[in-house]
C-alpha cells in the first residue's frame, strides 16, 4: 500500500511577501495578520490578485478578481508587488527540507509537492506533523499536509480546513469525506465541466461515483468521463515523478538483461541488487558522505514503478549494510504477502538509493549500542569498514578493475 503526502504551503506568495518585509524592517506589520494581498501593480492599482491573507478572505477578496473590484469590497486592503525572486528561494527552502526526509518528491508548482514516503517506518499522521512544524519553526511559513495512498486524495485533503494542518482522506473515508463536496471542488475538473455535469443533476462528487462511467463518457467525451469517475470513486494510479536532485540522494539502477521472476530472484536478482549496493556505496564514501534512509526501486514487466524505503537510526555507506537493509526491502515488496511476485509480477529494472545525507558526524549512540551484542556488531562493521576503505583506496590507485569482491556487477 502506499502513503502519499502532499504538502501545501497557506497563501504561499502572500505568506512569502509578508516574510521578506518583516526581514528587512523586523519592526513591519505582518501582512499575514491583516487584510492584504499580492497583486497587480500596487501604484497604478491594476491587475488581478494573486494572493490574499485569511483577513482579506473574510472580506470575500478572491484570487484572480481585478485589483479594483477586491478594492470595492475592502478599501483598506493592503496591497504588495509579487516577488519571485524571494518565492522561488522559499520555495527551494522548502523542497530541501521535504527531500531529506525521503527522494521521492514530486515538486508539483511553485508552493506545493508530493512525497512518496510508502514504506517509511513512520509515514502517517506523526511525520507529516514533523514536517509540518519544522517547516512553520524553521522557515517561517505555515503547510497544509494531505495524507492518503494515492495524489490525488492527498491533494484534496491538503486544501481542506487550512492553515497548519494535517488531514487524511484514506479510501475509507472518501464516501464520509469526499462525496458531499460539490463536483466543481473535485481536482481536475474544471467550470465548463462542472457546469455540464451539475445540468445533468450531478451535483456532488459522489453522484458523479454513482452515475455509470458510460453515461459520464457520453456527457464529457471518453477521456474526461473516465477521469471524473476514477476520481469521484478515490482511485489515482499516477506515480510521484521525482528528480534525483544532484548531492541529496546517491541511486544506481539498472534494466536487467532478462526478468527477474519469483524462481530466478535469489541466483540472478540478488547479485545485480548487491552490485547495485556497491556501487552507491562507493559514490557516498568518494564524496565521504553517509545516508540514513536506503530505498529500492523495481519497475515491472508492465512498467509500473514500485519503491519501499527505510529510515535507519545511524546513517550508513557500509555496501554490506545497505544491501542488508535493500534486501529486506525486496523481499518485503516482493515476496510479502501483496508483493508483486505473488500477484504474477516479474521485474525489468532494479535500483538501490540512499538519501538523507550526512556527513557522518553526528551519528547517534543508540542505547541499545552499550549492549554486548551491539558492541561485537560494531566491532565487526569498523573492521569492514577500515577494509573498505582500503579497498577504495586501491581502487583509486588502480581503477576500479582492480577489486572485486567477486559480485558482477552490471554493463
Ligand atoms: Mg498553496
């Protein structure tokens, strides 16, 4: 199953505006706090807002009506110029604080991402929480988090009650959740296909899940209809499209020559993922980096892109510690009791990453460390490492063709 987040920052480039002011005079009102908005040009007193604050909201101002008319409706609202310079360094601040905690984040626009963090130890309610105070303490602004198992029902929990919070809106819950909200608030789907659903007595959301997909087709053409039903019924299969972002997550991944299917995974599939290990491994310990959360990442036979990751309490770039950690991964995504091989699945790509990087420095003591069994493990990984060490030290001296730990690796 997975666990999507999406996370939204609250009136991001009124938000983001109000931060730049108070940096330059820390003793200026915070727009935030009073009847304000970003738009147009503020002399001229032209354009369209792009932003208001929750005060401007309360009196109706809306985004995307001319400057003049939310004026008539608030003359004392106070009007700012769009800054994106300042919003695109907000907005990075706030996508490298979502990338350490897993890669596989999709930056959907300038204000808001999706994170994949299925397979997180702890994804749920208590890290979107996490993400969303230290996003409030660190950075200044305020998120709405979104939780689900697929984008879609996540977008649309982040835009319920706002500002800094946390909603869910599981599968389980659509039918309390979702289908009393009107059909023009369903994500995706626009006016002019509202207003030819509402003229076909489709009002809410949940009568678009209960009208048949064929009569949807018929009124909004076979693409659009099959969308809104989808939609309305809470299913998304779309992916989170993550970058890997240079120096934030170390991944190798390679397309295998033939399958890897449930019978051939430990004599051919094992080897390629060990190899994969040590290769990552390998580019962390060139640039002298360690990574606290290891992921693996197969795509099948019908090209669906499947991942589970993990976070560790010291962060690693010990090969045999993430092919430990990446192997469990496997099993678990693949042999477990939903695993891909047992609903027929066979696999045409593997990879192996680490992220959430650290320079090694601050690796915590785990109480469990003082235990004797702990110690000897320890023991044991300092005398691989040191060996490891030596290893790349040849390896750099002679290439990497000189050492091999007997894996193959692949072309
Ligand atoms: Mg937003």
């Amino acid at each position: 199953m997975r666990c999507i987040f999406h996370v939204d920052v609250n009136s991001a480039f009124l938000s983001w505006s109000a931060l730049e002011i108070l940096k330059k005079d820390p003793g200026a009102v915070d727009l935030r706090t009073i009847p304000s908005a970003v738009g147009g040009d503020v002399e001229t007193r032209h354009g369209i807002i792009t932003a208001k604050s929750i005060p401007a909201k309360a009196y109706h101002v809306e985004t995307g009506e001319p400057v003049v008319k939310a004026l008539a409706k608030c003359p004392e609202l106070v009007l700012v110029r769009s800054d994106f310079k300042a919003y695109r360094r907000y907005s990075g601040e706030l996508m490298k604080i979502l990338g350490e905690y897993t890669p596989y984040v999709e930056q959907a626009s300038i204000d808001e991402a999706y994170m994949d963090v299925s397979g997180l130890e702890d994804a749920g309610c208590a890290l979107a929480h996490r993400i969303r105070e230290r996003v409030r303490d660190e950075l200044g602004f305020t998120v709405n988090v979104g939780i689900s198992e697929n984008k879609f029902l996540a977008k649309t929990a982040s835009d319920f009650e706002k500002p800094d919070k946390v909603h869910t809106l599981f599968p389980k819950e659509v039918p309390e959740k979702l289908w009393p909200m009107p059909i023009g608030k369903l994500h995706g789907c626009g006016d002019a296909t509202a207003q030819r659903l509402i003229r076909a007595g489709i009002n809410t959301i949940g009568d678009a899940a209960h009208t048949d997909p064929g009569l949807l087709q018929g009124l909004l053409g076979k693409k659009a209809g099959a969308y809104i039903f989808e939609r309305a019924n809470g299913r998304d299969e779309s992916e989170v499209h993550f970058e890997e972002r240079e120096a934030k997550s170390y991944s190798n991944e390679t397309t295998t020559a033939e399958d890897v299917t449930a019978e051939n995974y430990e004599s051919y599939g094992v080897p390629i993922l060990k190899g994969l290990c040590e290769k990552v491994s390998g580019r962390l310990k060139r640039d002298r980096v360690y990574g606290a959360t290891v992921n693996v990442i197969v795509k099948t036979a019908s090209f669906k892109r499947h991942t589970r990751q993990l976070t560790l309490t010291n962060s690693t770039n010990d090969p045999d510690e993430i092919f430990k950690y990446a192997g469990q991964l496997m099993r678990e995504l693949l042999f477990s009791k939903e695993g891909l091989f047992l609903s027929g699945e066979t696999l045409r790509l593997i990879g192996v990453g680490v992220s959430n990087l650290d320079d090694g420095q601050s690796r915590q003591m785990d109480l469990t460390d003082w235990l004797g069994e702990k110690k000897r493990q320890e023991k044991r990984r300092e005398k691989f490492r040191k060996l490891d060490e030596m290893m790349n030290s040849v390896r750099d001296k002679y290439g990497e063709k000189a050492l091999r730990k007997g894996q193959q690796e692949d072309g």
